[in-house]
C-alpha cells in the first residue's frame, strides 16, 4: 500500500508541474492532486478532500493576515508616490554611469519598504527602459534587476517576508533569529547579482546589442518631478514596522497593519482624504485574495502526511539529505517549491510536514529558519513560476530573452546562498 501510496502522491505532483505549466489554476490543480492522492492512499476520496481543505482553512487562518497587513502596507505607499519618489531620487543620484545597479538597487530599496514585487515591476519599468534607453543597454535585463533584487533583500533576518514570519513563529524563535547567516546571505547575493547584471549591461554593449523601444512606448520620465514625497518620508512607516516586530514583538501582521497606519496618518492628503483611504483599502483587500492560490496548494501537504505514502517520501529526503537536516530542508523546500512554482508552498508545505523530524534530527531552530528562508528562493523560480511569468510579461521581455539572467539570479546565486547558510548551520554560526 505504500508503494501504491508514493506512486499517487508523485502522479499528483507531476499534474501540478504540467498543470501549471499550461497556465491552471493552483486551486483546481491542488483539488485534482489531493483526489489522487486520497484515491491511492486509502484514505477515502470524501474524507481525504476533507483533510486537505481543512489544511486549506488552516493555512488561510495563518497567512491571511499576513497577506493582507502587506498588502495594505505596500499600497498606501503606492498611493502616498512614496515608491515613485524613492525610485527618482536613487536613479538620480545615480546618474547614467552605473544604470542597471541602479535600476537594482532601486527595486532591493523597494522590497525592503514592503513593496509588492508587480507593483515594483510597473514602478520601476518605465524608469529602466529610460535609462536603459540612454545607455543603450537591452531590456532583458530588466526582469531580473527586479526579480534578482528581490531575493537579496528576502533573505534578511528581521524582516515580514511571508517566509521569515513563518519559520521564526513555527519554530518559536524571533524574527531576527541567524542574524550573522541572514546578513551574509543578503550581502552574498546583492553583491553577486548586482555585479552580475552590471557585468551583463557591458558584455550586451560589446556585443553590440541595443535597447529597442517598442512601438508606442515613451520613456521620457522626468526625474524633477515636483509635488513628490521626500525619500526620507518612508522611515517612518517601515521603521515602525520593524521595531514593533523586532523590539517589542508584536505579531508580524500587526506590525504591517500599524505601519499602514502610520501611512494614513502621515499623507492623508496625498492619499485623498477619506475616499482615497477607502479606495486604497479596497484595493488591498483584492489583492490580498492571492493567499487563497497560495493556501491551495500547501493544504496539498495535509492531505499528503495522511497517507501511507508519505513515510516512503519522509525516508527517501533523509537518505539524500544523509541525515544532516539542513540539507534535509533545502531538498525539501526547494523540490515543493519548485513544483509548486512558490515559495510560500514550499515552506509552509516543509514547516506542516517536517518540523518536527528536521528537529528530531539535531537541527538548530535559528539555522534551520535561515536554510529553509534561502531554500524557498532557488526552485522556486523555475519558469512556469508566477512572478516569473507576470514578471517577464509585464517588461514584454519573452523567456527566451530573460530567462537566463533569472536563472542566474534567482536560482543559481539563491542556491550558492543556501548552501552557505548550510555550512554555518553546520559549524554553529547563526
């Protein structure tokens, strides 16, 4: 029955990979899966769906907040030009002699104020091709100064990552826990993309490529644009956030929801009065409604414990890991995300399936918070990805293009990244 079990539950993740890959539906594909999976392992096809949407409502309870304290936070920004205003005062600063580092560094700024990623993407695309434009430099680039940014900025101790709040709360450890291998990780990878990409920007100019504007596009932005929020405006918001979590540990939505306050209050005007606020709120809350997609398919993990399979699969990760259960976490991390094409999945999949065994098997919560942060950054960019894809789209940048710089990134530099986090973990450095 096992044997039949494991073979159930590794159809059921082939169907979410090629699923995903034509473009359905987390929700419709996790649904198909959890049937599968119940079918072959015994359980029942009602009270096998039963278990998976009760892990489906569980995940919800958890991560709802969440989503949506970021989304509120991240919109309000948007609202007040707060995101605008800091991308034209870094591009300014930086001039034209370092544009794709620029370009970088403004979306790392961006991520780290609580920006959502795509509404990164449509802040910063206009000023990149501006300035890509102007050093003639190809818009392949593009997605991955975004994207590459993004997973320097995520592996941060400290900060409301949806993969930080997770892991520090289900190991009961603080937000900042592995101080030393998170900042070593970020730094490691800021450095590593942003030279990459910089690289990058001058091989296409000697190679002869261009930056080809496409038809109706105008990137003439002004850079002195009056009317704008200072840059400096935006400490208050964030650094409230980051001090009620950090100092006074105050619950990770919390902390996002006092921060969008803390924006209401301070551009009032800017957002427009009551209906703006209302406006804004609504379009948070929209937003927000993603976390059903995510929860989908980690309440694919409740159904997937419940089966006799999964003590197939819970041998098979220890052999390859060889017990070490750091390598245990980014095996396992990374192969849900990547099947899954989230990050979120993988951790939350990982964290409900093997907490417990990761720390059976001598894993350090602190160390184990970081592996499994940086884990839950490299598979999970493989191409059928969402934000690959809205990424890639929304820059009209075709995989065939892009990809490459991505892979580089996203996964090879997020992998690099992870395995350093692995070997402090073994020499006791948190």
């Amino acid at each position: 029955m096992e044997i039949i079990s494991f073979i159930g539950i590794l159809a059921a993740l082939v169907i979410i990979v090629v699923g995903s890959l034509k473009s359905l539906n987390l929700i419709i594909l996790s649904s198909l899966a959890a049937f599968l999976v119940a079918a072959t392992g015994g359980v029942g096809l009602i009270s096998g769906y039963s278990t998976y949407l009760g892990g489906v409502a569980n995940s919800i309870i958890t991560m709802f907040p969440l989503f949506l304290g970021g989304q509120l936070l991240g919109c309000f920004l948007e609202a007040s030009c707060m995101t605008e205003s800091l991308a034209n005062a870094i591009i300014k600063k930086a001039g034209t002699k370092a544009i794709v580092l620029a370009v970088f560094t403004v979306s790392w700024v961006l991520v780290f104020c609580g920006i959502n990623v795509f509404v990164i993407i449509f802040t910063v695309y206009p000023l990149a091709c501006a300035f890509f434009k102007v050093g003639d430099i190809p818009r392949s680039l593009i997605p991955a100064c975004v994207l590459g940014a993004c997973v320097s900025q995520q592996t941060l101790p400290g900060v409301t990552t949806t993969a930080n709040v997770l892991s520090t709360e289900a190991f009961g450890v603080p937000a900042a826990a592995g101080p030393v291998t998170g900042i070593v990780m970020s730094a490691f990878l800021f450095a590593a993309n942003g030279y990459y990409l910089h690289r990058q920007g001058q091989k296409a100019r000697e190679r002869g490529e261009h930056f080809v504007p496409l038809p109706g596009e105008n990137f003439d932005v002004d850079l002195n644009k009056t009317g704008l929020p200072h840059p400096a405006l935006v400490i208050p918001p964030i650094g409230v956030v980051l001090v009620a979590l950090n100092v006074f540990r105050v619950p990770a939505y919390a902390s996002l929801y006092l921060g969008a306050i803390v924006c209401i209050l301070l551009f009032w005007g800017r957002i427009g009065g009551v209906s703006g606020t209302i406006a804004t709120l609504n379009k948070a809350a929209k937003s927000s409604q993603s976390v059903i997609s995510t929860c989908a398919i980690i309440g694919f993990s409740s159904i997937v414990t419940a089966v006799p399979g999964y003590n197939l699969l819970l041998s098979g990760l220890e052999k390859i890991s060889g017990g070490n259960p750091y390598i245990f976490a980014f095996v396992a991390v990374a192969a849900i995300a990547a099947v899954s094409g989230s990050a979120t999945g993988g951790v939350r999949f990982v964290l409900d399936s093997f907490k417990d065994t990761l720390l059976a098997m001598g894993g350090r919560p602190a160390s184990l918070v970081r592996v499994i942060c940086a884990s839950s950054l490299t598979f999970d960019s493989l191409p059928h990805n969402s934000a690959v894809v809205l990424t890639l789209n929304a820059c009209n940048v075709t995989h065939k293009e892009g990809y490459k710089h991505l892979a580089v990134t996203t996964v090879l530099n997020t992998s690099l990244a992870t395995i350093i986090a692995i070997v402090f973990a073994m020499i006791g450095i948190q």
